[in-house]
C-alpha cells in the first residue's frame, strides 16, 4: 500500500516536513509513506497551460504520483487561517481533468503542525471540504494538530544512527497511528470509489464534449 506524504510548506526546517517524517515510521504493515517534494515546481494552475496532452513536465510528474498513489498524507500549516496557496495550487493542479483527475477517489488523511498554541483546526477545516469538492475521501478525526511544534519535535538517534524528527508527544503519536490505521481501513475498504462513484455516474450518462477551441 503506496502513500504519497505531502508538505505544505517549501521552508528548508519546515515542521510540517519534520512532522511528515515523523510520521512516516508509524505506517501500520504493509503501507510505506513516500514523500513528494516538488510542490515548488509547479506553475501557478492556469488553464491555458492546462492542455490535453498534460500540460508542464512539473506537472505531470505531480499528477502521476498522485494517480500511482494508494493514497495520500498531508501535512500542511495553516497559513492565515486556512490553506496555503502552495498546496491549494497543487490540489487545483490534480483535480483536472474533471471527468478523470488524479485526485479522484484518493482516500486521503491530513495533518498539521503549528508554532502557536491554539490555531491549525481551520485548515484541516477547509482542505477537508475542498478535498472533499475534488471528491476525494477524508479520513474523519480525531485529528493531528500538533501545536507549539518547535517545542514536539525532537531528533532521536536510530538503530542505524541517523537522528530523525520523532513526536515527543504520545497523545499526538497516537492520534497519527489511529488516523494511519483508519487511512489503511478506507483504501482496503474502497472509501475512495464511494467517493467519486456520484461524478462517475453524472458523466457516464452524458455525451463527450467536443474539443474547447
Ligand atoms: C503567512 C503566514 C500565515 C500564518 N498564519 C497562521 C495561522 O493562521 N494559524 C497558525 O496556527 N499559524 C500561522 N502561521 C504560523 C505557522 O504556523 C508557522 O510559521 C509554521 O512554522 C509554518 O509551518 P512550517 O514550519 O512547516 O513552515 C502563519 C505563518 C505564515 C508565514
């Protein structure tokens, strides 16, 4: 079971990245988390570089990993309550086409980490219901919102001697565990088809539109 883990924030020392790797050895058997990096890379979405044949190199290798994905993590920050536009570009960017975008019928679990002490639930918020538009399957909560995060994320030395980002919170830890298992659940249980089923349906019954000019 292939996931595709996600950052919202391109800062080098994000702690949404250092949560994405965090979390990344919680992945109940047999999933294993691959990170995707090159948000950066992608072109603010304009439907005019939105062409048939699949539009900018950025963009396809976006949209391959994606539609290769089982499923997707994302951990975000909440940029002015709500989603950054980084990551809000990328998922306009994977939800076309619309009769068969990437995003389609993806079971999806999102997470986020903030230095303030009470904010972050809006994002989760907001990239739920658009995630949810793109139909595509959220895992409900109980959520990861890991706040003061400069304070919950601590490098500890490995087996192999590499120090990597941990949670030092075990009540955070085990909400990632839960909502992993619950995304493992979803994809075994054909949450994403229940997903996009209705859009699926809609277009099988209307005619193919002619090429726009
Ligand atoms: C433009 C901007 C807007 C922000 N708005 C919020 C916010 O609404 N809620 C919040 O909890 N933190 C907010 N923050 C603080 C971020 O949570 C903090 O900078 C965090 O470290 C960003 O994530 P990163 O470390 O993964 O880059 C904002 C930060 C920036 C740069």
């Amino acid at each position: 079971m292939r996931i595709l883990g996600i950052c919202g924030s391109l800062r080098k020392g994000s702690f949404n990245s250092r949560l994405l790797a965090a979390v990344r050895p919680l992945a109940p058997d047999p999933m294993t988390i691959d990170v995707f990096d090159r948000l950066g890379d992608l072109p603010l979405y304009n439907e005019d570089l939105d062409s048939r044949d699949g539009g900018p190199a950025a963009v396809q290798t976006w949209r391959d990993a994606v539609r290769q994905a089982d499923g997707l993590l994302i951990v975000t920050p909440e940029y002015n309550s709500s989603i950054p536009g980084v990551l809000k570009n990328a998922v306009d960017w994977v939800s076309r086409p619309v009769r068969d975008a990437a995003l389609h019928g993806k079971c999806v679990v999102t997470m986020v980490a903030t230095t303030g002490g009470g904010l972050g639930r809006n994002v989760l918020t907001d990239l739920g219901r658009v995630l949810h538009d793109c139909h595509a399957h959220v895992v409900s909560g109980p959520w990861v919102v890991l706040t003061e995060a400069q304070t919950k994320l601590v490098d500890v030395e490995d087996e192999q001697g590499q120090f990597v980002p941990t949670i030092s919170d075990p009540f955070t830890t085990r909400i990632a565990k839960v909502q992993l298992a619950a995304l493992a659940a979803a994809i075994d249980g054909g949450a994403g088809e229940h997903a996009v089923a209705p859009l699926r349906a809609f277009f099988a019954a209307m005619p193919p539109r002619p090429p726009r000019r």
